[in-house]
C-alpha cells in the first residue's frame, strides 16, 4: 500500500529515540507540516526533536496527491456560504502566499521534487446532469470572487468527454516524499534531530515531557503536526474523519492529462507523473468516513478500473494502490495555533484533502507563535475560534454520528469467534469471544491472530477495512495495522493483544 511518490525515494533511515533527552520544542510528526515548523525554529535558533511513528513523509504527506493549489479541493462554495467573500479571499490568498513559498523552498535547497507549474481544471464529464452545471457554475462565481481568474478549457483527458469547467492557471505539482525529505536534509543540517519509529505514547498536559516506548523528551514546547493532536483534543469532537484512495497505472506519454483535473460528477481527481522514462497517471478518490463498512467493490479496483476505462493506453495492472487520511473542520478552515485548553502545546489540523499547502502556511504560523513573531494569518486560523454558528451543523451531524456507532457497536449484536471458518485469508473480523469484542484477522497463510476491538482513545469499536487492510475507528479516525499497530489519527497506544 504505498504510494507512486515511492518510486523516488532517497529516504535515509534516522535512528530510534532509546534514550531521555531534551529539546526547546518537541514535534510530533515528520511530514510537511511538522518539517515546515520544525526547520522554520532551527533557523531561529532554537533545538528541536521530531518524533515520527513511522518514517519521514511515510504517513498522510507520502500519500498525497502532490497537488498544490490556491483554491481548495471541496471548493469554494462552503466556505464562501459559511463566511462571505471577504474571507474567501484571504483564505485564497493564504494559500497563494503558502504555495509560493514552497516554490521558494525548492530553489533555496535544491530541491530535486519534480515541481512544476501546472494549470488546475474543475469540470463535469460528460453526460452531466443539471445539478451539476449548477453547482459548477456556482463554483465559478465563488472563485471569481475570490480573485482568481477563471478561463475556459483547453485540455483534453484520455476519452472523456469534459463537458463543462474552467481553469485556472498557474498551480504546481511536485512529488511530496521528495520535498519532506529534502526539508528533513535541511532541518538536520540545521540540527534538528528527527527519531523514526518514536511514536508519541504520552504526553503530558503541560507539554513538558514527550514519552516513547524507549525513551523520552523533555520540552518547553509541543506541536502536534501528526494530522490530528495526539490523544484527547476538544477538535476531535467537531472533525470528520474521512479515507481516500489512490491507484496509478503506466501510460503511453500521450495522455492529455497535463494539469490538475478534478472530475466533479465522477468524485475523483487525475494528474500524471513521468519518473525515470516511464509516465504515470493516478486517480484518488473513491472518499468515504474512516470507519464506515464498504460493502462493494474494492475502492482501489474501481479507481484502477476508471483509469483502464478511460485511457486505453493504461498498464494491465496497477503500479500502485494506497490511501490517506484527511481530517474536515465543521466551518471549513483549519485550526492552527496554541492549543484551546493545554499550556505550551499547538496543533494544525482540519485540513481536510488539501493539507500540503495548509501544512506550509502552519509551519509559518506556529513557528511565529513560538518565537513570538506576529503572523498576519494567525488570527484567521486560530485553533481557538468559536464559531457557533458556522459549525454547529457539522458539529451536531459529527458527534450524532460517534454516538450512533458507541451504541450500536456496543450494543449490537456480534457474531461469536466460533463462526470464523468462512473468514478469507487477508480478511479481518470483529467478533465476540468471552464477552469481548475482539479484532480477527486471518494472514495470507490461514493463520489467525487477534488483538481487542477497543480503540484505546475513547473506546470505539473499530471495523475492518478491506481495501486497505486496516482496522478503522469509525468515532475519531483512529488507524491501527492488522496487529493492532497505530498508523495514523489521535490514538496513543496500539490496540490491546488478545490471546
């Protein structure tokens, strides 16, 4: 389950924290946004550790689309609803602001990440019905108002037919592994310490020690850029938890697919990829909340499917399959800043699917706050907004919905483990065994293993994801590997072996 940006890697391996040290600040996570800051306070001279799970870029960065753009991927109709125009255009600004130093970051160091200037296309395929065109017309107007010129189509894409759009020029697309590694380079030069394979298993509240499974950090600082803040966060309760899928397949070089194109109607987004020769396209989409069952097809297959149906040249099977996290905030802007209720600690997250950009612009905003530098954004996106208004609905929806799963996969009915016989090899299940729910999964061998089906961070049920191969908690997005390793979202400790 890797993804295309893999092809690329140059990742040196960085060593396991198994010693008490300190630093300045501690963060806790090595992809953009944690790199950004993390660089950002090297330079101004103070010490910083990174502690990552996994490895650099390895999580949310490494399975981005590599897409960097001015408007954001949802569109800009929500926003412009929830808050008017003249924050639509600061948001728009932001970004812009935010995307441009990316490219000023590439030059300074060097950066070998494929970046280019790319043109952006929201379109409908054809046939697309009338509510489409309407809510595409509607985002026309919404980006317009924002400031950004809108211009017709001039692209084609494989056989589909694009029936009605615009573009807007000037975005870019790089290889986000390379760029996160490169930002490692430069930070350790500047001597940042980055620990790999540290996960975070507490935290104290206020902020002054860092514990891992080996060892531990004391700090004056801690900035959660781990996609959401490590254990329990007020923000937890307002974000939706949300997966996407990605699949690349190789193509003949003549695809048409020189841009960023996002397919409104068919809910995904195409870009391509040339490495070492070869020409790549990548399809993502395929979006549903993290924890919900998908009862058909395999996600991936079908996006792999899409591609093959649409361009004629694409490989036989697919190079690539992989997928990603993405938290939303219920008024649709991040939450950047010093945490709400926990002294010395900060948190960026509710990027939703457009966290490369935002993760840029809260390196800037977050290193500012630390070093006390005002930061024209900071206000904006602070992660201490009370917006009432705009996020009750989603707000209300969000927490409806952990409710419903607490009681039904508390109170439901479970099957019991004596009912495994007909579990495939590569398949989990949740079952009941001496009372408990307990998380089964057959290996590709026949062998079965099982860990509790309690998510440690507020004691959800986790479900089985079979596209990804993953148990999933459906109340806060909480990931965990088939044994019961965390991978990704607010929990500490991995799920609980269980004989």
């Amino acid at each position: 389950m890797k993804s295309l940006w893999h092809l690329a890697n140059l990742n040196h391996p960085y060593p396991i924290l198994d010693h008490d040290t300190h630093a300045d600040v501690v963060v806790i996570g090595a992809g953009i946004t944690g790199l950004s800051t993390a660089l950002r306070l090297a330079e101004e001279g103070l010490s910083v550790v990174i502690l990552e799970s996994g490895t650099v870029a390895g999580g949310s960065t490494g399975g981005s689309t590599g897409n960097l753009y001015s408007t954001l991927s949802a569109g800009l109709v929500p926003v412009r609803e929830k808050w008017g125009d003249d924050v639509l255009r600061e948001v728009v600004e932001a970004r812009r602001e935010a995307l441009d130093e990316i490219e000023r970051t590439v030059t300074r160091l060097g950066n070998d990440c494929d970046f280019h200037r790319r043109p952006l296309y929201r379109v409908a395929a054809s046939p697309a019905d009338d509510a489409t065109l309407s809510n595409l017309n509607r985002e026309k107007e919404a980006h317009q108002a924002a400031g950004l010129e809108t211009g017709p189509l001039d692209a084609r894409l494989g056989t589909i037919t694009l029936q009605n759009g615009f573009k807007i020029a000037d975005q870019a697309q790089f290889n986000p592994l390379r760029y996160t590694q490169a930002l490692a380079d430069a930070a350790t030069a500047r001597g940042v310490r980055i620990f790999e394979y540290s996960r975070a298993e507490q935290i104290e509240w206020k902020g002054t020690r860092v514990e891992c499974e080996r060892g531990a950090v004391r700090t004056d600082q801690v900035v959660h850029a781990s996609h959401t803040p490590k254990g329990i966060n007020l923000t937890q309760t307002a974000m939706t938890a949300s997966l996407e899928y990605g699949t690349a397949v190789e193509v003949s070089r003549d695809t048409g697919a020189d841009g960023i194109f996002w397919i409104t109607n068919d809910q995904c987004s195409i870009r391509n990829y040339h490495h070492e020769g070869a020409d790549y396209l990548i399809a993502v989409g395929e979006k549903h909340k993290t924890g919900e069952p998908v009862h058909d097809d395999n996600c991936n297959e079908r996006l792999f499917q899409y591609l093959r149906r649409h361009f004629p040249g694409a490989s036989s099977v697919p190079t690539h399959r992989w997928s990603a996290q993405q938290f939303s905030a219920p008024d649709g802007l991040p939450w950047i800043g010093p945490s709400p209720v926990a002294p010395n600690q900060y948190i960026a997250t509710g990027f939703g699917a457009d966290g490369l950009v935002w993760g840029v612009l809260a390196g800037g905003i977050i290193s500012d706050a630390i070093v006390g530098k005002e930061n024209r954004w900071a206000e904006r996106f602070s992660s201490r907004r009370f917006t009432l208004a705009k996020s009750a609905r989603g707000w209300g929806e969000e927490n409806l919905h952990v409710g419903k799963h607490m009681l039904h996969d508390h109170l439901g009915k479970t099957p019991d483990d004596d009912g495994l016989d007909d579990l495939p090899a590569g398949c989990g299940r949740v079952v009941r065994r001496d009372g408990d729910k307990v998380a089964v999964y057959r290996d590709e061998n026949g062998a079965l293993s099982a860990v509790s089906a309690i998510c440690p961070h507020m004691k959800c049920v986790v479900h089985w994801n079979d596209t990804s191969k993953t148990w999933d908690c459906p109340c806060h997005g909480s990931r965990f590997g088939v044994g019961g390793e965390v991978l990704d979202g607010p929990a500490c400790q991995p799920l609980r072996p269980h004989e």
